[in-house]
C-alpha cells in the first residue's frame, strides 16, 4: 500500500498536481488518468456508502460536466445557460455564489446534440469555463467575480463550445464544437490572467494556419508533405471541413507537449471531400507556448462514418515489448485502442475493444488504418450493419486509468448503424451531414459496455453490459472501486480487480457526467456525480424528441426509443460518503 | 403505546382509511390529519436516516404534489405538464409507465403564481388529477391507460385548476384556480367511473348555483337570508368575484359531510365589490351526493387583504369546555385557528397563532372578524405593515395533527406588507386585482416558522424559525417525529413533543412538497418528499422573476429577492429510510 501511495504522489507531482484531496480539472491530472490516490472508501466497505448531499442545478439539459474541488468550495457548471454555481463543502453543500454569463439564447439552436458543457478548470485563484455562444469566462473562484471574457468565435457561422479547457502554464486551451455545421475547426490558447488570444491553431488549411513549422517531425513520411491541410482536399473544401475540437487535452510537463485530437470532417457525405481530409480525426502533439506542432497523427484518413478523434489521451508509462516507452494511450472512436509512443507519433499498437466492421486494422509500418470497402457509404444507396456506428465505439466520455491494477476502465457504446449517404451543400450556420443514419444495438442487443482494458496485453480483463450506451465518465480510486453511471439512473461502484458488483444507488435522472472523488474539510472521502439525462445519446429526453422520427439526434434516437421509459429530465449533483 | 394504536386505527376505519402503509390521497385520511400509525422511524432512530432512492421528475417548476401510494406503486404528478408518473416500489423506484396528459400550453399564462399541481388521488384502481388546463383525468392505476378526461372550464376566461382532487363515495370533488383573474369560483363532483359531471355548486350568485337549499342552516342567523351570493355585491360583481376552490376537502363519513373553503373575493381593490362579498373566504359544509349546502360560515367577510378561504378542515374529536366535540379545526390565512363545531358551523375558539394587525379578534356571539380600520386599504394611498401579509399567516401549505402529543403543527409564514389599492378593470382572461403590494419579513426578521399548536389550551406548544416561509406540508407519525422541508433545501425532522432538531439532510432544490410515509413491500418504513423550490412564495425562482421587480409575483418578490442566493430550481423525488 505504502509503495503505490508513493508511486502514485510521484504521478501527481509528475503531472502537476497538489492534493490528492482536491480535484481541479475534470481528468484531474494532466496524463488524463482520473484516478485518485483516495482510499478511505474501498472495494471492502462502498456498500455502506450513501448520499451525504446534493444539489439541484436547476437546468435540465445533459450534465456532462465533472464537478470541480479546489480548495473548500465545488463548482459545477450547467448545460446552457452555462451557470456556474460554487458550493461550500464546509456547510454541507450551502450555496455559496452563483455567477451567471447568459449566453446568447440562439446558441441552443447550433448546438448539434443537446446544448451540454463539459465543465470548468480551475488555475491560480481562477474558474475557467467556456459558454455555448463561443465565450470563455475566467472568474474569482473565491467571489464569484467575472475577471475577463473572451468571445472565441460566431455562433452565426454553427460554431458552439461544449469542452472542458485545460490551463497549462498560464495558457488556457478551449476548442471549439460544431462538425456537423462546416464549421472549421481550432485549438485556442488564452492568456489565463488577461484573457487575450496568445495563438489559434487550425485543423485544416496551409501550414502557417495549423501552425506547422520546422518543429513538426510526425512519426510517418507521409506526413511530412507541406500543406496537407489543404492538399487533401477539394478546392477550399477544407474551409468548411470540420476538424472540430471539443474532447479533451493532455499535458507531459518533462516533453513539454500538450496532445489532443480533432474531430470528423465535414460533411459526412464522404464523397463530397476526396481526398484525406488533413488534419481532422487527427492527434497533435504542440508545444504549449507557440501551439506549434511537433507531430500529428491521423486516427481516421477521409473518415466515412463520423468518427470524431476527439478522446482522451491517456500518459502512461508502461513496458512495450520489452521496454519501458512513454506511451499515449488512446480510446478511439473508430474502435481501437492506440498505444504511441508520446514523444513521436509512432502507433505502437492498436487493436480493436468492441466488434469492428468498418475496418480490418492498422498497418503499423505505414500507421494507416485499413478499410473495409463494404461499409463505405455509397450514394443513395442504404448501406447496413456498419459497426460501429457514429458515435463510435466511445464516444467523449472519458475512460479512467488504475496503477494499483494496470487496467484502463473504458465507458463505450455498443452500436451498429444503417446510412444513406445524400448530396448536401453549405449554409453558414445550419446542419451540414448529407448522411442519413439509423442507429440500432451492436452484438449481443446490449447497447453499453464497461470494459476494463490491459493496454500492454491488449486486450480486455472483463467486461460489463448495460442497457443503454455508458455515456458517463469513469473514476479509478486507490481504493479499488471504479465508478461509473447508467442512462436508467444506476450510479455504480464496481471492483477494479474484476469487475464485480459492489454497490450501486437509484438517483433520480440518467447519469451522463463524469464522477470524481475529493477530500472533504472534514477529511472525509467524497464522490460526487451529476445526474440528468441528455446529450447526443440521450437527445431523446432531454430535447423532447419524436420517437417516431428514427433521423431524429442525427439517427440516434433510433437506438434510444426505450429511454424514456426509464428516466426523465434532471439536473442534481449528488455527493457521497461513508457513515 | 396500545391504546393510542388503538385509537389511531378506530379513527382510521372512521375515516375511511384501509392501511397505514399506504398513502392514497394527499392528507392521507379524510380526516386531514396527515398522520401515519407507522412507527418504525422514530424520534430516536431518525438521526439515522439515510436516501433509499430518488427520481427525477424533468420538470423544474414549483413541485407541491404529495406522492401516493397504492399497492407497490408510488405516483407522482408534476407540475405542468402534470405528467404522471408510476414508480415501482418493489425495484427500487424503478419507472413504471408515465401518463403525459399534454395541457394545453396557454394554460402556463393564465396560473397567477407559477404553474403547481398539488397532486394526485387514488381511488378503486384508478389515479385521478387534474390539469393546469382545466380537465380532470382518471387512469388506470395499474396501466396507466386514460380512462376518461373531463374538460371543466375555459383557460380563456382566466380559469385554471392547480387543487388534488379528493374522492368520496364516487364522486370525484374538484375546484378551479383563478381568483386573481376575475373567474367565478365553484366546486364540481363528477362521476369517478364516467368522469360525467354530476354537480356543481358556485361560491358567489344566487342560492340556486351556490346549491343552497331547503337543507342549509348555517348557525348564524345573519347568514340565512337568501340569495346572499347576490345581494352582498353590487350589481352583477359576483359573476367575476372569485371565491375559488384550490386548496382541501375533508370528509366526515359519520355525518356524510364534505368540507371546504374558498377563495378570495375579487378584485383584491376592496372599494370596487362593497358588501360582505359571500361566499368567498368562507366554509362550506355539504352533502357529497348531490353538493347541497348544510351550513356556511364566511371567516373574513368583505376580505381586505387576499385572505383565501382555502386551508385544510382538520376533524378532530376534542374536549372543548369540559365538553367531546366534533370539531373542524380550521389554521387560517387571516391568522386565527379556528375551532368549529363541524355538525352546526359554530365557531367555538379563534385564536390568532402570530401576529395580526388586521383584525381584533372573532366576536364568538356573531362569528364576525372584528377589523382594524387602520389596516383597511385606501384608494391612492400607501397603507403600511399589515400583518399578515397577503399569503397570509398560513397558505395551502398543510398541517398535521398528531393523536400522540394533541398537537397540531403548522408550516407557516411571518410576513407583512405595504398596500396601495388602485382602480382595475375586468378583461375576462387577465389579472384583476386592484392593489400593489411589497411584502417584507414579520415582526423577528425571520420569514417563516413551524409552529406546535394546542388546539384546546388555543395555544403555541413551541415554535422553529425559519429563514424562508415554510411553504412544504407537514408530516407527523406515530414516532413521534414531524417532518417537513424549507425553501433553503433542508428537509428537517424535529421531535413532535419537543421541536428538538433530529436529523436534517441537505437536498438538491429548496422544498414546497408535502412529505408522506408509508411501508414498502420490503417491510420498512419510508418517508418521501419532492423538493422543486417554487410556488408563489419561490416564483422568483422557478419564474426566473426580476429581484429588482418588487411587485413581481403580486408582491412576494420583495420578501424572497435572497433566495436565489439559496436554491436553484429543481423537481426531484427523495424517498429516505433507515440503513
């Protein structure tokens, strides 16, 4: 015990972190690990825990975001309208400020898929968080005051943001949302003290706006050409071309690189961008400073089934094939685990975690990925049983990592899809797919999976079903239990050794955020989630969606009719403890 | 500990109750004691209450309902859209089946203070309620089928139904909302197999609509010239002169009687209906057959400060004087309980149980409130600190009465006001009310207490503070604890003989709700409440209303402009038990 407590202090001081007690970032670390050397609450005694508190948001939209403990004080953000509220931990839970920015309304149109936010980040005495209508906010974590907003871009062009930024030395990282509208996509670095943009970095487009320079030495040759941004393209396709980047960020302090990845290309219609479509569905390794890029990696070349590369990173060092390699472990949505080597791009390995159809592997000598023609869309015609569907084998929702068992806990889907593919052109501002998509259960009718992944022995230890896709984040404790929550309102704590059931509690909403674990004043262990039902996966409740309209949520809700049936709208924190 | 067992279950089968593990109507008994002969969650063991599960009910307006409980089902009816929804209590509240009844939309402008819905009831097999949209609903208890829905007036002439429906003998008993709309007030049984209309009896007009017949002696003799309902308004005011019936029944199977009050005159501008204005604020005793009236008694006759009629009648049997008594215990807004013989109308005691400014006292001789000249609003001019204010000493929030202690215990509000009456107008449809008002904390500076009542000794027992109105009902068990909620989210239990705080446990949004308990099928005793912080005394919250607006929500604003410094919104079911 004494020796994984001191190896796990060595990660957090590796990683930048202060306490474990506290929980500043939605990954908590910047190796995006979401594991907490808490373990006051054990796989012996998480039956007895209950709810010690809770919180009602008072917005019923999906709760994607992670609550964020800096200090004695939470803070929890809201889908739209984007509340932020700070919640005393010494006083139960009492309200302490609520600061309010009030987006603009029309922003709820733009947002694709539920008008959720990922949540904030706190820095240096600041709460950092990013509004629907294309602002970042920074305010006083201790009054509430607003220090500096700054507008990223126009919702009147399709843009949004729904991610979570991640501050790393005095720079705040926000993408922006908004793939399935042409819009195109971008990293941007703020100043955390002023607000001022220090650098914006393109997914698409000539070199000088992906910020590709003379640093750039991706692991592959056929990477290196100039302007791929815009060689892989039709003529200026790549202006409206997605690349998105609304996932999540990680930062290696010794290599000085921050990683993270970009989103499908735009439209889905895949016939209408020949090409590769450089840089979206891509991983770029940048120095945080400059934004300059250092590698890139394309997960998906001319991606056909909107297989969004906007996951995690996990950093990790683990022995690969023989040797000790600091890795970047990556849960893809197209269906495979990649393990690289973080200092250059190189894909180490990547097999598949779910049943994949779309595709036959990776070539590891060329890094590219191998298609199965039979599952690419063809014009006007229905092609079927395309697995997995869009939302991929996983989609956003962030995986946790245990060092005490060498285990990678994956939240994913299990889904296959049927797609037309259609001509579409380009409106600023408004739905830009051209594919029509009908999503149903993969394999086996489960439509969820909790899969605890070995990612030296690539392959799964266990797995675990669920009814509807596990749409919420997963928490590893030192503790041994991983938590993660169910769309049918299961908030549950399960072994990290084997998977087995331990304790599980009825909360009031579906459950699609991401739980984390802090140190309370009173030193106690808490974990606390949100419950309400929503996003792309739960668009069905939260959006008062038809049923009957199976093209409804960009086909998902053809997967998701039952839903209802289990839960309604909600929007409460809740916050557990021992007796 | 046998005998009062004992006396529980007589005045349990009096009333017609079958168990006191269910809780099939909103007060529970006919009776309106709103107690439970359970008594496994005692005053000594509630400190350990814990949540057993919870629901989200995806609506976040004011939650007033009291769930019900039949068999091994829970229902809960939201506020609108007034969805229902049947909760399994046998799989740990697992979602049944809703019922979405889909109230017309419009019916949302017409409710003067937010958009509540006060609940359910069950009656052989079937779930009965009503919509804010001015229909009442029966459906299949076990399917959730619609069985029949009766529409019973016109959102369009400003009416709207909020009140839970009680059913007895067949008749399901329902009254209308609106009294601050100019809409004519009534009470309506319909058929509870047909949901035909089997009668209705207005509050205001001739004797004939008000079913004022052969049968009615009301005690005092003032009260007996016909046609009152007529000739104690100017010509035609009564047609749009209130006296609504949104609060409770009681029933009395003994003597067949059925008990209720009503609403407000209107306009609230007393100098534009002079007259006694009958039979607004007044109680109705009448036969559940056919509605005809057996006695009336107006509690603030001419009303000068918005002093519904419309509390709960709880039926005791007390010795008064020496004497047993059949009484109806009346805790009324215009700050006195009154203690009436239920078979005559007699007013036996009226005892203010706060402070009131407004009125002298109840003259015994001629049941007449005796007013205070200098709290009477005057055209044009400011008239200050009236106590109560217009919600009253207590408003529909309900009481409970325990057999165990003799007490009765009163959520209630300490507040006064400033009045300005102006001239109004009647637009049928629109608010008529004819006076500004700004509302302000009573005498103490705390806004709302629970209050122990000694009906016999006619006074306090002990009395909690509360920062807020206590708008939630009350709950009393055979444990002798009492519980009730606070619009600041803490859902309280204190000891029923003492007021000793016991247990408090922090929810997601302040409460209105009315607790309940009952036995699940597992055998164990547990306590439900929703929490949903609105109503009129929270619309500030669950309107999203402007603090800077002090006349918003007729007033209330400025008592209430720091509680969104407390609550947001929210609408979650808690249900609690012991480990």
């Amino acid at each position: 015990m004494l020796a994984i407590a001191v190896l796990v202090a060595t990660a957090a001081a590796i990683h930048g972190e202060t306490d474990d007690g506290q929980w500043i970032r939605p990954a908590r670390d910047y190796a995006s690990t979401r594991f907490s050397g808490l373990s006051q609450i054990s796989s012996d005694n998480v039956k007895q825990l209950r709810l010690a508190w809770s919180f009602s948001t008072g917005v019923t939209r999906g709760q994607e975001a992670a609550p964020i403990v800096a200090g004695d004080t939470m803070y929890v953000v809201t889908p739209y309208p984007n509340i932020l509220y700070a919640l005393d931990l010494g006083h139960g839970g009492t309200l302490k400020w609520k600061y309010e920015p009030r987006p603009a309304a029309a922003a709820q149109g733009v947002a694709c898929c539920d008008v959720v936010n990922r949540g904030a980040v706190y820095a240096d005495g600041r709460i950092v968080f990013n509004t629907l209508d294309m602002h970042t906010v920074a305010v006083d974590a201790r009054t509430g005051r607003e220090l500096w907003k700054t507008k990223l871009g126009d919702i009147n062009r399709g843009e949004t943001i729904t991610m979570a930024p991640l501050v790393v030395k005095n720079k705040v990282l926000v993408g922006n949302s908004g793939g399935e509208l042409g819009v195109r996509g971008w990293l941007t670095a703020l100043d955390l003290a002023s607000g001022r943009i220090a650098w914006r970095a393109y997914s698409t487009g000539p070199d000088a706006d992906v910020l590709i320079g003379p640093s750039f030495k991706p692991f592959y040759a056929s990477d290196r050409t100039p302007n791929l941004g815009v060689s892989t393209w039709p003529p200026d396709a790549w202006r409206i071309g997605g690349g998105t980047m609304w996932g999540w960020i990680s930062y290696d302090p010794a290599l000085d690189l921050i990683y993270y990845g970009t989103g499908n290309p735009g439209p889905w219609n895949p016939d209408q961008r020949p090409g590769d479509n450089k840089w979206t569905t891509a991983i770029f390794a940048r120095r945080p400073d400059t934004g300059e890029a250092v590698w890139a990696y394309q997960l998906s070349p001319h991606d056909l089934h909107d297989y969004d590369g906007i996951n995690e990173q996990i950093l990790l060092d683990l022995d690969v094939k023989g040797a000790r390699r600091k890795v970047l472990v990556r849960p893809e949505r197209n269906g495979y685990v990649y393990v690289m080597d973080r200092a250059t791009g190189e894909v180490l390995s990547a097999t598949p975690y779910g049943y994949v159809n779309t595709s036959k592997g990776v070539d590891l000598s060329t890094g590219r990925l191998q298609l199965n023609e039979e599952k690419t869309p063809v014009l006007g015609k229905v092609v079927r049983d395309i697995c997995p569907a869009a939302p991929g084998m996983k989609d956003w929702q962030p995986a946790a990592w245990s060092p005490r068992t060498g285990l990678l806990y994956l939240p994913h889907q299990n889904l296959c899809m049927d797609v037309e593919s259609v001509e579409t052109s380009y409106i600023a501002g408004t739905p830009f797919v051209g594919m029509n998509v009908r999503m149903k259960a993969g394999p086996g009718g489960h439509r969820g999976e909790l899969t605890a992944w070995d990612p030296v022995a690539a392959k799964a230890a266990w797995t675990l079903k669920e009814r509807f896709p596990v749409w919420s984040g997963a928490l590893a404790t030192a503790g041994d239990v991983v938590f993660y929550g169910t769309m049918d309102r299961w908030f549950k704590a399960v072994h990290a050794k084997t998977g087995e059931p331990l304790w599980q509690f009825q909360t009031g909403s579906g459950i699609i955020g991401q739980p984390v674990t802090y140190r309370g004043p009173d030193g106690k262990q808490y974990v606390a989630v949100l419950d309400g039902v929503g996003g792309w996966a739960g668009a069905i409740v939260s959006g008062d969606l038809d049923p009957r309209d199976s093209s409804a949520a960009l086909g998902f809700v053809a997967a998701m009719t039952d839903l209802p049936q289990y839960t309604a709208k909600g929007g409460t924190l809740w916050v557990f403890s021992l007796p």
